[in-house]
C-alpha cells in the first residue's frame, strides 16, 4: 500500500504542475488592457472615454459623498442638485464673459477653489473655458485630458450628418445651438461615446506649433476642416454669435478643438481638427471631455 502510495504522488506532484502552469497561461493571456470602466464612460482599448462633454461643477466644500460620487464616475444629476452643487460655465446663448468660473477658478487654471468636471446626460455642455482650466478641471475628477490619438479612436464610427442636421436625433452640426449632452440619440460612436461629432468642439491634451492656415479633408473623410499647416492666420470656425475673447497669437503654442461645433456643417465631424487657437482661447462653442 505504502509503495502505491509513493507511487501515486509523483503522478499529483506533475498533476498539480501542469494545474498551476495552466492557470498561468490563461492570467497572462488575458488582455492587458482588461479594465472595468466606471458607469460614466466607455472603454476604448485600454483607456476609459467620458461618455458625455463635461459639464464642470462646483462642489459644497465637506459634502465628500458626492465628491467621492464624482471620483468614482457614479454622480448623477440627482446627486449633483441633492448636494447643492452649481453647474459652471454652461454654454450661453450670448458670447463669454471670461468669468464663468468666478475668481477662485480663474482662465490661467491657477485655481484657490476647486471645480470638477462630470460626465452626465441631460444638461448644458460646459463651454467659455481654456485648455488650462479644461485640464485642472479633469485633473480634480481624478481624470485628464483626452490625447488626440484617444480622442480620435473614441469618436470612430460617429454618424455624420454634415449639414443635413435633423435637428432632432443626428449629431448637432448644423444648428442654431448646441444640444444638452446625449440628447441626440443617433450621434453615438461605436464604442458609445456621444456628441463627439459637432455640439461643441472638444480640447484635446497636446500642445503643437500654433496652426495658421487651414484646408478640407477629402469627401471619404466627410470635408470635415483640417487645420494644422502654415500660411497666413484664420479665425477659428466659432459659429454664429461666438465670442472669442483671446486674440490668437501665432508666437504662442498652439492647442488642438477636435470635432467641430453646433452650427458649421459640412466642416464638422470626427476627423474635424483645429490647431490655430492658443490654449489661453475662451469661446462659447469649445468645450472638453475627459478620459482615465
């Protein structure tokens, strides 16, 4: 019996082995990029994508279950007006003010008082804001900027109107305004993020030599405006009623909008990109979303 024994544990010994050696493969067979996102974005590849333009919020300073709400992409509407919170920046029919995010939040992002932006259904997209309080405002979240290559890959498969805006379910790309986020229930990309397509355009993380001329993509890429070369400056395609506050300066770094806005049609869409705004620009059609 004993010799069976002895026997018989070698066999387990190399059963077990091979049990754990195969347990292994399959762990490190697993995508790297395996992550579960939280219920305000979409996944796309390894990173998680804002479902909606941000709409920034300022907070009751010691409420942190909402805070904490907010940090874990779980905050909500309800929860935002149950807390007191105050919705900044929402984009206004007239031109900016430079102010909408009061004096502890100033356009330089030097901020005293913290705002944070919040990816939710149903309201004003957040607009009259500059890449460095875009940036801050995402950064207080937990989260950051989109990259350009981010962006572009969470906007693919956008349904592009041009200028046939049905005003009703398309993407905002021909209209008088801009749309509450997520209103627009045909604007959606394949991965399900929203509005990335017109509405407002977007802030993108990067800095590039300051942009000064412009040209169309080809009819296959949706003449959507390009704007990355060199030749004599343009103003930015605002749209109508657009207050730019910030004179551009080519001497300055250049930042990057992406997606186009609410009402210049055929030059919006998801390969719409422009470069010839300095990250200091306020405009009431630019806005930004946020990643992880």
């Amino acid at each position: 019996m004993r010799a069976m024994h002895a026997a018989q544990d070698p066999s387990r010994r190399a059963a077990l082995v091979s049990l754990v050696m195969l347990l292994l493969q399959v762990a490190l067979a697993r995508p790297v990029d395996a992550r579960r996102c939280a219920p305000d974005a979409v996944q796309v590849g390894p990173v998680c994508i804002d479902k909606y333009e941000a709409s920034v919020w300022s907070v009751p300073p010691g409420d942190d279950q909402l805070l904490a709400k907010i940090h874990r992409g779980r905050a909500t509407v309800s929860h935002l007006a149950a807390g007191g919170a105050v919705q900044m920046g929402a984009i206004p029919i007239d031109g900016c003010t430079g102010i909408e995010y009061g004096p502890t939040f100033p356009p330089s992002g030097n901020w005293t008082a913290p705002v944070f932006a919040v990816s939710v259904a149903g309201v004003p997209p957040s607009t009259c804001v500059t890449w460095f309080q875009a940036e801050q405002a995402c950064r207080l979240a937990g989260k950051r900027l989109l990259t350009n290559q981010e962006w572009q890959a969470a906007a693919s498969g956008t349904p592009d109107p041009g200028a046939n805006d049905d005003h009703g379910a398309t993407c905002v790309t021909n209209s008088d305004f801009a749309a509450l986020t997520g209103a627009r229930n045909a604007c959606v990309s394949a991965w399900g993020a929203h509005d990335m397509a017109g509405n407002v355009w977007e802030w993108v993380a990067e800095w590039i030599n300051a942009a000064t001329d412009c040209t169309n993509w080809d009819s296959a890429h949706g003449g959507d405006i390009s704007c990355m070369g060199v030749a004599p400056p343009v103003p930015p395609p605002a749209g109508s009623g657009a207050n730019e506050l910030v004179s551009f300066d080519r001497n300055l770094p250049g930042a990057i909008i992406r997606g186009g806005n609410y009402a210049t049609g055929d030059r919006n869409g998801i390969f719409a990109v422009y470069g010839a705004v300095n990250p200091s620009n306020i405009s009431r059609s630019t806005g930004f979303r946020c990643a992880n």
